[in-house]
C-alpha cells in the first residue's frame, strides 16, 4: 500500500485526483500507477486502469491470475469491471468511496451475477492517510 500511497501523492501533486494503485505478484511489484485523466484527457486513465495496462504489459498476458491489487479509493464501477476481466486475485484498498465506489458501495459489480470472477477484498488498510490525502485536495480546490 505503501507505493499506492506514493502514486496518490504523485497524482496530487500532478493535480490529479489523489488515488495510486499497486500491481503484486508473490511479493514482487509488477506495476505501479496514479490517477492520469487529466494529464491524458482520458475519463479511463484512473490508477487501476494503468496499473492493470502496465503489468500486463510487463507480464506479456492478457490475465493477472494470482497477482494482487493496492489502491487508495475503492474502486469504481468501470475498474471493477477491470479488476475481474484482469482475474486479480486479491483487491486490497484504503479508502472506500461512498458517492463513485463499486465495489462494497454503489453496485456491489463483484457481486452481481454477470460478474465472471471476484477477488478476494481487503478494505480499510491505511484508509486514514488515503483519506486525509483526498480530503485535504479537494478542501484545497474550494
């Protein structure tokens, strides 16, 4: 969670929305992202989406199976869709999202019948920086 956490701050001070990402397999990171949809003027280039992109480049495979995921936000419902089709095996994040997550708020997308795999999911790791770190960005945009 720690290198999320860094991508979070990276995505801040980039002026993007604070959330980073993190791709593990057996204790190695794969691949790492923060939020770039302002920087690429792409609605899609959230943390997950790159993180996702980049270690399965890394990997050369279309599936992460058996890789682990560490984001800062609960994921929304297009990267839990990503998440899935992706096969990550374990979903840990930090923060949960009451108003844009899909995951144990909103749509609950791992838990509806045409979802074809569910990770596993860990909520609440380092959730109080994650959160400080969004509260206070969007408190500096006011």
């Amino acid at each position: 969670m720690d290198v999320a956490l860094q991508e979070a701050r990276a995505a801040a001070a980039r002026g993007e929305v604070p959330v980073g990402a993190a791709v593990v397999r057996d204790g190695t990171l794969v691949a790492q992202a923060g939020n770039r949809t302002r920087e690429h003027n792409d609605p899609t280039a959230h943390a997950e989406i790159l993180a996702i992109r980049a270690a399965c480049k890394t990997e050369e495979a279309e599936r992460l199976t058996g890789a682990d995921m560490y984001v800062t936000l609960e994921p929304c419902a297009m990267c839990a869709g990503a998440i899935s089709f992706a096969r990550i095996r374990r979903l840990y994040f930090a923060a949960g999202d009451e108003k844009g997550g899909g995951v144990i708020h909103g749509p609950h997308f791992f838990s509806q019948p045409t979802c074809h795999h569910a990770p596993e999911i860990y909520e609440g790791l380092c959730e109080s920086e994650a959160s400080a770190l969004l509260r206070n960005f969007f408190e500096a945009m006011r």
